[in-house]
C-alpha cells in the first residue's frame, strides 16, 4: 500500500493530465484531492471495511474484504470526481476541507469508541454488576 502522500501526488499528477483535455479549475482539483487524500486514509483504516461485511453477513466470501474496499475508493473517487467538476472557487475549497476534516475526526471517534468497547468486559458494557 502507498504512503498517504505518495497516493495523493499520484492523484494530483492525474489531475494535471486530466487538466490539458478537460476543463479544470485549480480550486475543484484541490476540492478533488482532498476528498480523495481524507477518504482514503479512513477507508484504510479496515475497520469500516470489516464493519461492512460483517454488517452484509459476507464474512465467508474470499474476495469480500478487498472488493469492498476497492468499491468504498471508486465510490469516493466518483465524489471527488464530481467536486472537481464543480467547485470553481476557493469558498467552495474551504467547505470541502471542512467536510473532510468533519469526516476523519468522525471516523478517528467511532475508531477510539469502538476499541474502547473492544477493550472492556461485556459484564461491564450493559451495566451488569452494578450494585
């Protein structure tokens, strides 16, 4: 797996080829990029991908772990794709980094809360014990 910045330079050197045939502002590249650097650090994080199967019941399926997250990344890159397309200011720049802030720190807590139950005694999860 790339490092973040090594996949978000490869990006951004796509954008710039994309650029010469399409039209492109630097404010939806940098919308584009950004919704792809901070979706793609919490997708590889794997527990949203291991919630996913487990969620559909596919936990016996070989392939499941990868090709969900191959799908979340497409889905993520057609978003980013979409910004690109549509953000033509820096404001627009701005709400986008908001959005993506928002997401990673949402993320990083369900992360924490979610090693936090791991972590504790189900005895303790539902109250039972208690006097």
């Amino acid at each position: 797996m790339p490092a973040p910045g090594t996949y978000t330079a490869t990006q951004a050197l796509a954008l710039v080829l994309i650029a010469v045939v399409a039209p492109l502002s630097i404010a939806g590249a940098a919308a584009a990029l950004i919704v792809s650097a901070s979706t793609h650090a919490v997708i590889d994080r794997r527990w949203i991908v291991r919630a996913i199967i487990r969620a559909n019941g596919s936990q016996d399926w070989p392939q499941g772990p990868y090709l969900t997250d191959q799908a979340l990344h497409h889905g993520a890159l057609l978003g980013a794709a979409v910004l690109a397309a549509a953000v033509t200011s820096f404001a627009g720049v701005a709400v986008t980094t908001f959005a993506a802030v928002a997401f990673i720190t949402g993320a990083l807590a369900i992360e924490r809360e979610r090693a936090r139950l791991a972590a504790t005694p189900i005895s303790r999860r539902d109250g039972a014990g208690r006097a």
